[in-house]
C-alpha cells in the first residue's frame, strides 16, 4: 500500500473523511456534472459515503480514490489547494475502476490527465494482473480525451438498454469503456452492465 504520489504539480494522497467539505464542494457543483445531471452529489452524507467506500476499497485491495492537492501556486490557484479526487476502485469482480472527477476552477490545465496517469500506474503496480477499466459518457469529450491520452484502448461504445428503468439508471445513454489490456468477454460484459 502507497501513501502518498507526488508529480511535479500535484500530490496525491488516499481520500479521508477530513476531505469530506472539500470533496462535497467539488461532487455536489452542478457543473462537474453537466454530462450526468443525476450523479451530483446532494447532501455532505452522500460525500462521506464515497469516501468510506474509497477508504473500504484501499484496506481490501491496496488502493481508492485520492485527493488531488496543488503542491505548488498555479494559474491563480494556491498551493495546497484541494484540486478534485482521482484514483481507481475494484469492481464488484475483478477489475478496477478508474475515475476522477475536477472542481471546474482546475480544469484546463491537464490535471486531470496527469493525476489519472498516477492513479493508473497504482493500480496496475499494486495488481498487475487485475485489468484497469474506465467508464464515460459519449457526450463527455473532455474526459475521453484523458482516457486516449493514458494510451488506454476503446473496447467498447453502446448502450446497455433502450430506455431507463429508473430515475437514476443510466444504462440508455452511450458510453464508451475503456481498458488498459483486452478484456475477456465476461469481464467486458459485467463492466458494460454497471451502465
């Protein structure tokens, strides 16, 4: 288990409750979930669960999600500025997640990118063998961009089902999933089925 990632930019360390306030700033703004109105997180609990599943993730499997912290000023942004979260989830099989998700006030200036390039290169040094997925909305072209950058493959674009059965399903929207390695066809068909 690694604590903590440095690059020349940013700091990355796994996620704790003390992050709760600044992680419910960035995943309860409105405009860090404009392809995905639904997923935005509407109260600090909501928050603090992610968070504990991160922290669950990272006792189980050696690695969660991190908060993403500017080590030094950059475009009016001060050092020490909690930036966003990026890192890698398991899977309810074997696979990882990778996400990230950015407070708009980081965005254009590759954040994203390189933090979800450290988040790749954890989960891959911590279970070599387990494949690293990502999942993302086709209308999201910011995001498909730092999937492309990190190398990683396009292995599937569709979606999941004509219409949604709930309020929060998401299964009717294209998306496109991404790998770091070909994927089997029963691990490529549970990761198209989390929609």
């Amino acid at each position: 288990m690694i604590d903590e990632f440095h690059t020349e930019r940013l700091l990355l360390r796994p996620l704790t409750l003390d992050h709760v306030d600044d992680y419910f700033r960035v995943y309860g703004d409105l405009r860090t979930w404009e392809h995905l109105p639904s997923g935005r997180h509407t109260s600090r609990g909501e928050s603090a669960r992610a968070i504990e599943r991160s922290i669950a993730s990272r006792r189980r499997f050696g690695f969660g999600h991190c908060a993403v912290v500017l080590r030094r000023p950059i475009a009016g942004l001060a050092a020490g500025s909690f930036l966003g979260s990026a890192g890698a989830a398991m899977l309810g099989f074997d696979a990882w997640n990778l996400g990230y998700r950015f407070a708009p006030e980081a965005w254009g200036h590759g954040f994203a990118t390189e933090a979800a390039g450290v988040a790749l290169a954890a989960a891959r040094s911590i279970r070599p063998e387990t494949p690293v997925t990502a999942r993302v909305l086709a209308n999201n072209p910011a995001s498909v961009r730092v999937l492309e950058r990190l190398d990683l493959e396009l292995v599937w674009q569709g979606v999941s089902s004509a219409a949604p059965a709930t309020p929060d399903d998401t299964t009717h929207l294209e998306r496109l999933v991404f790998a770091d390695r070909p994927l089997d066809n029963e691990t490529l068909d549970a990761v198209i089925a989390l929609g």
